[in-house]
C-alpha cells in the first residue's frame, strides 16, 4: 500500500511537470499535501514509520516569501529495526500552525525555514518482547504539545498550477520527551482565482 502511495506521487508529480499554466491565474492560497519517512520517540513509544500530512497555505507580500500553513499531520510507526524494546504498533495524529519563509530565493528555487506549534495524540499497542521478556500487550495513548522547525527547498514557478518542497530536515520537539524527526517531499497544489 505505502508502494502504491509513492508510485501515485511520483505519478502526480511527473504529469505536473508536463503541465503548462500560460495563461492560468492562481490566487495566494493552495492545498499543501506531503509524504515523508520518520522517527518518533515519545514518553513510552518508540518507532519509524511513515508520515502524510495535508493543510492549506496562504501567501503574504509582494513577493510571497511569508506564508501561514495550519496543517494535519498523521503517520504510523513499528518498532521494526529498533532492538532491545518491545514491538509497538502506533499512530499519530498532530494538529499545526506552521509559518514559512523563503530566507534565500533565486528565481523559482527558494531556502526554505519552517517555524510553528503543533498538538499531537499518540495512541498504539505495546506487544511483547524487550529486555524484561515481557508476555501481556497493552494499549496506550498520550498527549503532546510543543515546537516545530524545519529547513529545505522550494521550487515555484509561478505559471505552474504546482509547487514542490523537499525538506530534509523536520523536527516536532514536545513535552514528556516527545521527539518526531521526519523527512518530507511536498506538492503544493494552487487554487486558481
């Protein structure tokens, strides 16, 4: 399943390339979709997995380098390849209110800097396994809130009906210890006037 999501953004995004937007005009809003991979860490939890998130995004100045982004990132995380724990299977749901801003741009190809807060649900299955040979399962859900930070790269033509960022490095740091490094490709789909 995960196989068939990449091959469709890979898909969307080859197809978006062809597309020409002469005489197209977009307003200062779009949908901002985006898939990664990660690493979460939380007060019990532990795992990678992969990420998806959705938003809309609204563009500010005259040259939209200042952007607003509230967003909904969701994924799922094992403990797969992670030794010495128990097996865990969980989700994450985060609630944020990003704020992008491109420091460095030349043409259509932008440094990007992300900033903003997020409010994350946890909830999974801890199994069995670990150290202490544990034998009972048991459900778990926590509550995090705190900051966001992410750097990367954006290319935006603006005849093009899309954007596209690819952002190596994103981090959601919390309370209770809760860490979610994540590597994100994201499309940008603009909403025409």
């Amino acid at each position: 399943m995960i196989v068939q999501k990449m091959k469709l953004l890979v898909l969307i995004v080859l197809f978006s390339l062809k597309i020409n937007a002469q005489e197209n005009q977009f307003t200062r809003s779009s949908i901002k979709t985006g898939i990664g991979i990660g690493v979460n860490e939380g007060i019990e939890e532990s795992g990678l997995g992969f990420v998806y998130s959705i938003g809309y995004q609204k563009s500010f100045g005259k040259k939209e380098k200042f952007r607003i982004n509230p967003n909904l990132l969701y994924g799922g995380f094992n403990s797969n390849g992670i030794t010495d724990t128990r097996q865990q299977y969980f989700r994450i749901t985060s609630l944020g209110m990003n704020v992008n801003y491109d420091l460095i741009k030349y043409k259509s190809v932008s440094l990007l800097i992300t900033t903003g807060g997020f409010l994350n649900y946890s909830r999974g299955l801890f199994g069995t396994g670990g150290e202490n040979n544990i034998r009972n399962s048991r459900y778990f859900n926590q509550l995090y809130f705190g900051g966001t930070a992410g750097i990367g790269i954006r290319i935006n033509s603006p005849g093009s009906r899309f954007s596209y960022e690819i952002k190596p490095l994103n981090l959601q740091i919390g309370n209770k210890g809760f860490v979610l490094g994540y590597l994100m490709f994201g499309l940008d789909i603009k909403i025409k006037k």
